[in-house]
C-alpha cells in the first residue's frame, strides 16, 4: 500500500531538486528504486503544493531500516512517525518542507 503526502513549500524549484536527490540516496541506501513520484505543482498563498507518493514497498525498507530512529519518535500511529522522520530526513538535507498525509 502506498502512502501519499501533499508538500508545501515556499522554494518550488530548490526544495523539490533537494527531496529527489534526497530520496534517490534513500533508495540507495534501503535498496529500492522507482519508489516514489511527484505530481504537478500548484499555487497558492505564496506557497507552492503537490504531491508525492512512495510506495509500500519502499516505506516498508525505510521502516525496517531505520527502526531505531522510528521507535523515538511520537505519535499514534505509523503513518505519523513515517512523515515526521521524513520531514527531518528532508531538513537535515537542507529543504525545508511541510509534509501532510492525503487520504483518499
């Protein structure tokens, strides 16, 4: 099952450079390829939105990778934990973007 994240940002063009080449060295570093798109931007507020989907199977190596790190982060849920480590996985390679699930 794929998870799905709507992203703003107020740097477009910097920020989603920094998250492809950020989560290509995730993929190298769980193994995984072709686990994630982007969707077309769009604005609004001054900010710029889209979406980007991972799929299971590379949420899953994420997951079972970084296990320990997950475990301190709060949160009821999975799904919580997965998009606050990404939010920092995401700043510690300097973009700096507010992630927040879509359900659909």
């Amino acid at each position: 099952m794929s998870i799905t994240f709507e992203v703003s940002t107020k740097n477009f063009t910097d920020d989603k450079l920094a998250m492809k080449i950020a989560m290509s060295q995730m993929e190298t570093l769980v193994g995984g390829a072709n686990g994630y798109a982007f969707s077309e931007p769009y604005d609004k507020f001054g900010w710029t939105f889209f979406k980007m989907a991972i799929k299971g199977d590379l949420q899953d190596a994420i997951e079972r990778k970084f296990a320990d790190m997950f475990a301190k982060y709060r949160g009821n849920n999975p799904d919580e934990k997965f998009t606050d480590f990404l939010t920092d996985y995401f700043g510690s390679k300097g973009c700096i973007v507010k992630l927040k699930i879509v359900v659909s």
